[in-house]
C-alpha cells in the first residue's frame, strides 16, 4: 500500500467514503480476460461477497468455489447468489487458506487482494498442485512500496484514484453507489522484488506484472503434461 502523509490519507479516506468504489473490482475485466472463454472446475480464494465468483460462473462448465475465512462474508456471498444465478453452480465455504484448501484438481484459481494475509510460498505452492493440466492461476496481489517506480506508480494512483471515484459515482443517488473497496486489514509486508523472486521460483515462466492503485498481478498456466 502506498506510503501516504497521515493527512493526505484521511482525506483521501474522507473522499472515498464519500464516492466509493473497489479496487479489487476494477481488476475482474483484465482477470476475466486472462482466462479461457469457457472452462472447468473453478476456485476463487479469499472470494469476500462473491462478486468474481458469480462472473467466472458464466463461464464454468463444472462449478465455481468461493472460500473465504469469514463467515459473515460467506454468508453475504450465499444471500447474493441464488440458486439459478448462471449456468453453473456457484458454492461458498468458510475455509482459512492458511490452513490449506479444498482439493483439486481445477481449471482456473484465482486469488484478489488476498495472499498478502497467507503464506506466500506454500501458498502458491497449493495452488500450482491443484491446478489441472492447462489450467490458469490469476492472482491479483498487494505488496509494499520500496522503490522509485512503487513511488511513481502510487503518486499516479492516487490521481486516478480521485478521478475514478468521481466518475463511478457521478449522478449516482447514495443507495445506487458502487459498493466500497474493502478495507485491507493485513499491511503487505512483502515488496514486489520479493513476491517477484519468489513467484519464479515456485511457479516457472510466471508473468509478475506491476499494476496502478496499489496492486500487482501473477499469471501462470500450469503445463500440459
């Protein structure tokens, strides 16, 4: 996250609360978009209200599985995706990833905003096991600004940050708002040089990308045989 003067970022706090939108959200398209047209068994970890969850829907021909460790979040994800929702099946779990997750194999496993709280290796390392043949890993990350570009990337965003939100909430009534990006409650301790290094090195020919507000992405597609 980026390294804000104490009141620059409560009032950047004070604008968001009043123009709201996710950080996380404005990545489901590109995600959307590193993936196959239509696909298999699907998993989203750290799915919150299972916003990503019921888009892959759309496209899984065997089901989609959110998990999350919260059980009220889970329990909003069920409330907001009733049987029928799409094509395929869409399930929630309360499941702490930390302690492993549901076996494979899958098609597609994604991960948004969630694997600073987890055990980066080992937990890249379950995902690559239980990844099909084929299958693509989207993870959608935050990691702790260090260096010139995190600096210049966080300046940038906190411009487009301002405009972002103006524009999602412009002539909007307040019950027709975008939802709010969640609140993250784990600092990222790692920088991107370090989940860099240490995503090659479990994960062979992964692609570590830098992103604007805050947010960095791994692509990896596990091998065919």
């Amino acid at each position: 996250m980026p390294l804000i003067p104490p009141r620059l970022l409560r009032a950047l706090e004070s604008f968001n609360s009043a123009h709201p939108w996710s950080h996380n959200a404005h990545y489901h398209p590109w995600l959307l978009r590193q993936l196959p047209r239509g696909f298999g068994r699907a998993l989203d970890v750290g799915c919150g209200s299972g916003d990503l969850v019921r888009l892959l829907a759309a496209r899984s021909a065997g089901g989609v599985e959110g998990i999350d460790s919260d059980p009220q979040i889970i329990a909003k994800a069920r409330e907001l995706t009733p049987p029928g929702v799409s094509d395929a099946p869409a399930a929630f779990a309360v499941v702490d990833a930390r302690d492993g997750i549901p076996a494979g194999p899958y098609d597609v496993i994604t991960c948004v905003a969630t694997l600073h709280h987890l055990p980066f290796t080992g937990t890249l390392t379950r995902f690559r096991d239980q990844l099909a043949p084929g299958g693509t890993l989207v993870v959608v990350g935050c990691a702790r600004e260090e260096d010139a570009v995190d600096a210049l990337l966080g300046a940038v965003s906190v411009a487009l940050n301002l405009v972002v939100g103006w524009v999602k909430n412009r002539g909007r009534r307040a019950g027709s708002r975008p939802v709010a990006m969640t609140a993250v409650t784990r600092p990222p301790e790692m920088t991107f040089a370090e989940v860099r290094r240490e995503a090659i090195r479990v994960l062979p020919r992964v692609r570590p990308r830098r992103w604007l507000f805050w947010r960095y992405t791994l692509v990896w597609r596990a091998p065919l045989a």
